[in-house]
C-alpha cells in the first residue's frame, strides 16, 4: 500500500493558492473570447478567410481581387483572433485591420511607390470602388466540434504583417480577456499546447525572460517533476548536465554513459550531457515532454526530451541590443539583428557575452569559482525557394572558459579507509604541507565550515567549446510533406576536479574530451480519409565519435612509499589505522602492505592515466497515426524500431607502477556490442467538450546497454557490457479551459513499470554502472495559468512522485555502502511546486510596466544511490522577482530583478567514497541582483 503521508506544508499553501485562483477568474464577468480553435488547410486565401469567418465567429472584408494567386498556410490548433490573421496573411501583400469588434477589413499593404494602386482610406470608399468579398461567421458549437486537425508542417517565415494592424489586432485579443495561445511541435506538427494530447510545458522566450531564467536548466523551477542541475558529480565542469524526468535520467556525465533525458536543439539530438548547461539567449520557446518519447523523435528517450527552439528569421529588419550588470561584477551583452536580404531570404544573426566573476572562493590562491565567462553566436539563414519549399540553415559556435565548478569538502572519514590512512601515515607528512589544525595531513581541519570556500590546490579549469550545423528542409508535395534534418557537431572540453578540496594530490580527476556527432533525420507525413488520419513517418541515422584522454591523480605517493619500506621479519604495515609497522597476526590479509613486491601493494595503487575511445551508431524507423474514429474520439498508434551498435576501445595504465588494467601493449582491448528493441505508443483522445481534451496513452522507453569505462582494480569490471533499461509507461490526462478560456488547467497521471534500471554505482575504487533491478514510479503533475483580470495572470504547477524500488540485485547490497530496497531513487523529489503572479499595466501614455515574482519548491532530493546523508538536500524554497518598464513605442525595456531572494544555499550535486573517505558537494548560486537595459530597432 502506498504510504499516504500528509503532504509538506508548501503542498498545502501552493493548493490553496491553485483554488483560490480558479476561483478569482470563475468570478470575472464573463467577456467574448477571441480565442478559437481552427482547422484550415491549405487553399486559396480567399478561401481560407472564409473558413476563418465561420470557425471564428468573425465577418472578414476581402476585395475580391485582393486574394487573386494568393494561397495560405496551414492553420491547425489553437490562437487568438489577431495570431490567426498574422499567420495566413504572413508573406502576402495584404494585411488587416479590425473595423469594429466583429469586424475585420483585409487590405493591401501601403503602396511601395507611386505606380502602385493606392489604398481606399475608408471602408465607404472601399465599398464604392471594388467588389467586396464578404466572408460571414457560423457559429462552432459543442454539437458541432471542429474537426481533427490536418497535417501542419512547421511554420516556416516569421510574423511580418503591419506593425499598426498587429497592435490593433492585439489590443481586441487583450479586450476578449483571454489568455494567449501557446503552440508546440511536441507532436512534429505546430499545434495548441491545449489540443496536444501528451503532458508537456511549454515556456515561450518572453516567459522566461521574466522568470529571470538565464540558462535552461532553470525550468525545473518551473516544470513539474523535473530535476535539471549542473556540475555533475565527478566532473567538476560547472556546465556538465544531470536531467531527470518523473525520476528517470542519468546521473552520470561521461562520454560512455547516454543521456537517459533527450535534449534537442531546432530538432537536432545532442549526444553528451557535457555541455547541457546552455545559456538561454534568443529562444522562441523551450518545451519539456515527460515521459517517453520515441515515436515521433529521432532519438529514443526513456525520461522525457527537452526541445530547445530558436527564435527564427523573419521578414522585417529589426533587432536587439541589450546590456545586463549585477552582482558578483556581472556583465552581459547580447544583439540581435532579423536582417532579410530579399524577401525569400531571411537571416538572423545573434551573439551574446556572459561574464560573472565567482560566487566562491579558494582560500590557497584567491581564485573565484562558480564563475561565468563565454561567448555565443548563432547565423542562421532561410531560403523560402517557393510556395512549397523551404531551406534553413544555422550555425552555432560557443566558447567557455571558467574555473571549476565550486565543489567544497563537506566530510572526511578515515577510520576503516586503507587509501586515506596509508597516504597520510607514508605521503602527507613528506609534502611540507599544514592543515588547520597544524597536522600534515588530510584530516577534517580542511573543512571550513563555509559552503562557498575550499582549500583545493588543483588546477582549476573548466573549457568549453561546442559548435554546429544543421541544413532543414521542408518541402510541401501536395498530399505528403518531407521534412530532412542534416546535422553536424562537435564539442571540445576540458574540467579538472580538486575532489579532495585540499593542497594535496589525493584524489584529483581530469577529463579533456572530444566529441563530434553528425545525424540525418527524414520525415513524411500528411492525412488521409478526407484528414480523419493524420500520419508521420520517419528515418533516423545518428554517428558518433567520442575520445577522452584522462587522468585520475588518487592517493599519489601512496604505492611507491610502500614499495621502499624495509619491515621487521614478522611485519607488516596495515592498512588500518594504529601503529605500523604491526605484528602480521594483527591485520587481515587483504589489508597488509608493505616491502618490495608485495602484491598487496599494487591494490592502492588507482592513479591511471587513460585513453578511452566510444563509438556510437543508431539507426531507427518510427510512425505514429492518429485516426478520427468520430467527430470526438481519436485513436493513436505509434511504433519505432531502434538498433544501436557501441564500441569501446580503452587503455588504462596505472601512474605508479606502470601496470595496466586495461589495454596492455599487444592486447586489443576493444568491446563491441548492439542491441536492438521494437517500442510502441497506444492512444484514446476525447474531445468532450471544445475545451476539455481527454486522453490515455501506453508508451515503452528503451535506452541502449553501454560498457563500463572506468575500470580501476580489473578488466573483470569492463568484460560484461550492461543491458539496455526499459519503462513501460501508463498515462492519462486532462487538458481543460475554463470561464471563457480565461484559465487553463492541465492533469497527467502516471504509471511507470521501470526494468534493468541502469544505475551508477560509485564504491570507490570500483565506479562501475549496473543492471541493478526494477522501480516502480507513479505520481502526477497539475498545471493551471489563468487570467484573473486584464493584465493580471497566476500561474501554478504540482508534481507528485511515489518511486520506489522492487527489486535489486542482491550483490548490491554487499557492497561498502550497501544499496537496498529502503533507499530512495536519485534525483526524484517527492515534491515540486511552483506558483507566479505577474501584472501589466499602462503608465500613463508612457508605456507598460510588469511585476512579476515567483516561487518554487523541492522536497527532498538525493543526489547519490546510496542516499548518502552528507550529500542529501533538504526540502527547500526559490523565490525569484521581477520589475519591467517599456516604453510606449516597445524600443526601450529596463528590468531589474532578483534570484534566490531567501539566499538558499542548496546542494545540486555530490560524491562521496568511503574507500578514500571523503564527501564533496556543489551548492546553487547565492542571491543575486541584476540590472537589464534592452533597446529594440
């Protein structure tokens, strides 16, 4: 039985404040809405208008020669009346103008010279010089839904109707008091986040501007049941990404380890977590899907699949120019320029420099760590070849160079630790170094108490260098629509951890790696059965090629010291701790060391140098179909079928004694493996009301086996690859709006039968990743934004996770420390709450002025499988805030705003070995302030 504890009291306040909200916008006097649900195909303008007429309840205005040779887009999903005309009028001559609030006149753009026709000033005049083509409103009722929606390939030109007929259109859509429509390519096809059957947030470029979130792993803040954090345990680069989604991900940064959480860029998978801290500069939107995902992207995922989108090319010249300081000596610069060169091509250019100084500090040098220094750029370029075919290329570069991550040691425990008690009885005493508390050795003096200072002496770096490409092609063939995404890219970086946070060499690890990757995804889709099924399919091919070149600097000194003793007959030097050298009798057999050639010696002996090679290739079909059983009833089905090939070459060679573990000259320490898995999806949507979507869905993840390449002691621990790790996922929901669709409120609940979960076990000296058994996770996640009044929006997110394992491997609990049944899963909080209260309102005729603030919750999070205590983070809450003032003419905005106002210092990351007895932990960001000045043009 579940154990059914009374929720935290955040739980209850954060409920509170959902009910009190729906009921503020139940109790605003309802208003018409100029939100519509739309389903129009591609067709003549003119037609197209008219089908925008009876769907929406509007009367539109067209001179019939107006629309003459004009075809429109697309239009399936959800938007506002004003986003609607922006959408199939984008490209053409014509724009529009809102005569009253039924009715909108359909125009020609204003002349571009003095040949040109010259535009009626008013509709008496229009109406006595041409033939109105007048398209009248039908009314859409419960009786009479709109129909499924066609298939949409992405939407290709950006918004480029008249500056004056956008605020018009605006300012009736602010008028019908309804909240702005949120589109989303969760599906492939541009739909509304409200008519997309699949839990998934959506959070717009704009949306986290005001959330002061600054680079993407902030929306866990955010999302419910989702743990984003930065510097990795083990890694010591601050950028190193570890996502988890309802519990499932990868806690593991290196090169052999696959993302369990899919994160992709514009469509195209990114194959390392190295690097997954990015900086959120010109994006259109971020999309965070939970639960498997496979049918539908190139990539298998078993978590979930964050989809990154850029801001794209548009036609009209305009841009940005930004400038943002704050504490810690910030200083950041971005520009953005929207520069079209004709009008079928666009480009796009964007760059951006961040540069913070460190929140931490070293107190051996002085030097700051959690710092941030880098450069970004982004081109991007579209070719609009005709009505049919599109072309998209972009180019992206980024440049890091920081210090480490701002680890800190947290705990040292010798007793029972033969690495930690040999190194400081035989080395440490030798090196002319003091500790605090004026011993020579590592000792917990070296703890300082202060969250943000570390003794560590180690070189501290932590580079960066990513750069790709990617070539999109759309191409429109009447009934089938191809979609080809070419990509290429590369990733360069190097991170150097101090993990014992003292001078001395006792445990250190560098990683300088190399990727590169390159992948073609090719998509068709389209309808059929006059648009009752709407189908996609698709091709993926995904080539990498990964080298690290590796150093583990542990316990250095330690075997040659014990090489040079000379011990009394009858001796031994034990390793634990009291006086050595000791009576043999007095020591276990494993733990006496001591004296030239003694076996035992070279088990201390775990300083390697290495050379690890990864080779990954991926080759996958996948379908989905949804099929329109009834006006109200859809069925889906999807299906993939992934084959994934690894190979592993390594050379691990022990530093002091020169003996290798792995890849002795003349041995091919090569290892190949592939595995191969068939992974369906099953669906049910009902559309019970316009604004109440129903759904179910059955889904399997499937994440590929993999080799252990970190094998300090043995090549024992590298002969066995691990097995691929599988969920079955259960899943209904609610996507629903309320009180004139001036609130939203979205419900998922889940179950996931999770097999051969793939779990990093770090017992030093051995680190290895295991099969370790079978969890069970069920939960769900609530979402509710809604419009209290005009310019007044409350928006709040729960997500609830019962995980818990059934079954372990029975040798994980002889380990040292034991994994067992009662330990809770990594990453997966029982709890995530958040809730945002932002208002807008004129400043006179000066302009607009947004208040913001908002407020996230975590219970407690386990960064380690052991449940290790000293790396445990405690429930804790963020509060964040934001104030901005625009201008009336939109082309100045300065904002300030703060982040972790409460100053939480809460723990991201950790590790702990009891082997060489020593705890390190990363901590979040203290508060910080910050000032931006933008200027739009």
């Amino acid at each position: 039985m579940a154990d059914m504890r009374t929720p935290p009291r955040a739980v209850r306040v954060a409920v509170v404040l959902a009910l009190a909200a729906a009921a503020a916008a139940g109790a605003a006097e309802p208003q018409v809405s100029r939100t519509v649900a739309l389903d129009i195909e591609r067709q003549p303008i003119g037609d197209a208008l008219n089908e925008l007429a009876r769907q929406s309840g509007l009367q539109i205005v067209l001179y019939s020669e107006l629309g003459e040779g004009i075809s429109s887009p697309p239009l399936v999903g959800t938007f506002t009346v004003h986003n609607a005309l922006e959408k199939l009028l984008d490209g053409t001559p014509l724009e529009y103008e809102f005569i009253n609030e039924r009715t909108v006149a359909i125009e020609a753009k204003p002349a571009a010279d003095e040949d040109s026709p010259a535009r009626p000033s008013s509709s008496a005049a229009r109406g006595s010089e041409r033939p109105l083509r007048l398209a009248q409103a039908q009314e859409t009722t419960p009786g009479n839904p709109p129909e499924s929606p066609s298939a949409s390939r992405d939407h290709r030109a950006g918004q480029s109707a008249g500056r004056a007929s956008r605020q018009e259109g605006a300012d009736a859509g602010r008028n019908g008091l309804a909240l702005d429509e949120i589109t989303v390519t969760a599906r492939r096809r541009e739909e509304s986040l409200q008519s997309t059957p699949v839990a998934v947030t959506a959070l717009t470029g704009e949306a986290l501007e005001v959330r002061a979130a600054e680079t993407v792993d902030a929306v866990s803040q955010f999302v419910p049941n989702v743990q984003f954090d930065g510097a990795a345990a083990l890694s010591g680069g601050a950028y190193n990404a570890t996502v988890f989604i309802r519990g499932m991900g990868q806690n593991d940064f290196a090169i052999f380890s696959d993302p369990g959480v899919a994160m992709y860029v514009d469509g195209v998978y990114l194959g390392r977590s190295i690097g997954g801290i990015m900086d959120a500069v010109g994006l259109e939107r971020v999309e965070v899907l939970r639960g498997p995902q496979g049918t539908l992207f190139g990539r298998n995922t078993i978590g979930g699949a964050i989809n990154i989108i850029s801001a794209q090319p548009t036609r009209e010249l305009e841009g940005e120019l930004s400038v943002t300081f704050g504490r810690f000596d910030r200083f950041d610069a971005r520009g953005v320029l929207n520069l079209p060169i004709s009008e079928n091509f666009l480009t796009r250019w964007t760059a951006a420099r961040v540069s913070r100084d460190g929140y931490a500090r070293r107190l051996t040098d002085g030097a700051d760590l959690g710092d941030r220094d880098g450069l970004i750029g982004r081109v991007q370029a579209q070719w609009i070849a005709s009505d049919t075919v599109d072309v998209s290329l972009a180019i992206d570069a980024t440049r890091v160079r920081q210090n480490s991550a701002p680890l800190t040691l947290v705990d040292v425990t010798p007793t029972g630790t033969p690495f930690l008690n040999l190194y400081n009885a035989l080395v440490a005493p030798n090196l002319g170094i003091t500790a605090p508390n004026g011993e020579s050795t590592v000792n917990a003096s070296w703890i300082t108490g202060d969250i943000d200072t570390t003794y560590a002496g180690a070189p501290s770096v932590n580079d960066l260098d990513t750069r790709g490409v990617a070539l999109t092609i759309n191409w429109d063939a009447g009934p089938v629509s191809v979609k080809s995404i070419t990509a290429y890219r590369e990733l360069e970086a190097l991170f150097i951890r101090d993990g014992d946070n003292t001078p001395f060499t006792y445990r250190e690890t560098v990683n300088d790696d190399d990727q590169d990757q390159f992948s073609q995804e090719l998509q068709l889709s389209g309808t059929a059965f006059n648009d009752r099924l709407n189908w996609l399919v698709g091709a993926y091919y995904f080539d990498e090629d990964a080298v690290e070149f590796g150093k583990a600097n542990l316990a250095i000194g330690t075997f040659a010291a014990l090489e040079s003793l000379v011990l009394p007959a009858g001796t031994t030097w034990c390793g634990l701790p009291g006086p050595n050298p000791r009576p043999v009798a007095e020591c276990p057999p494993p733990l006496r060391f001591g004296g030239a050639g003694n076996p035992n010696n070279v088990g201390v002996d775990v300083g390697v140098d290495l050379f690890t090679r990864v080779a990954n290739e991926s080759i996958a079909l996948f379908g989905q179909a949804t099929l329109q059983l009834t006006d109200r009833l859809s069925a889906t089905f999807g299906l993939r079928w992934t084959e994934d090939r690894k190979t592993l070459q390594l050379i691990h060679r022990r530093e002091a004694s020169g003996a290798y573990v792995v890849g002795a000259p003349g041995t091919q320490d090569t290892f190949r493996d592939d595995w191969s898995e068939l992974t369906p999806k099953l669906g049910l949507e009902f559309q019970a009301t316009p604004d109440a979507l129903l759904y179910a869905s059955y889904a399997r993840g499937f994440k590929s086996g993999g080799f252990n390449g970190r094998p300090l002691t043995s090549i024992e621990e590298v002969l066995t690859p691990y097995d691929p790790e599988i969920v079955d996922s259960y899943e209904i929901g609610a996507k629903t709006r309320w009180f004139g669709r001036r609130m939203t409120a979205n419900l998922a609940l889940f179950f996931n039968d999770y097999k051969d979960m793939q779990l990093t076990i770090n017992a030093t000296p051995q680190n290895f990743v295991r099969n370790a058994g079978e969890a069970e996770i069920k939960g769900g996640e609530l979402e509710i934004v809604s419009l209290l009044a005009p310019g007044l929006e409350f928006n709040f997110a729960a997500g609830y996770l019962d995980a818990k394992y059934t079954e372990l491997d029975p040798q994980l609990a002889t380990l040292n420390p034991p994994l067992t049944l009662d330990k809770e899963l990594v990453k997966a909080p029982e709890w995530t709450l958040s809730a945002g209260l932002q208002y807008s309102f004129p400043v006179g005729g000066a302009g607009t002025m947004t208040l913001r603030g908002d407020w996230s919750y975590k219970s407690r999070v386990h960064h380690d499988v052991f449940n290790d205590p000293r790396l445990v983070q405690p429930a804790f809450d963020i509060v964040n805030a934001y104030v901005a003032f625009e201008t009336a003419d939109s082309r100045w905005n300065i904002a300030l705003y703060g982040t972790n106002l409460t100053d939480e210092r809460y723990r991201i990351s950790g590790n702990s070995s009891l082997g060489f007895g020593l705890a390190e932990s990363t901590f979040a960001a203290p508060r910080e302030w910050a000032i931006a000045v933008k200027y739009n043009f």
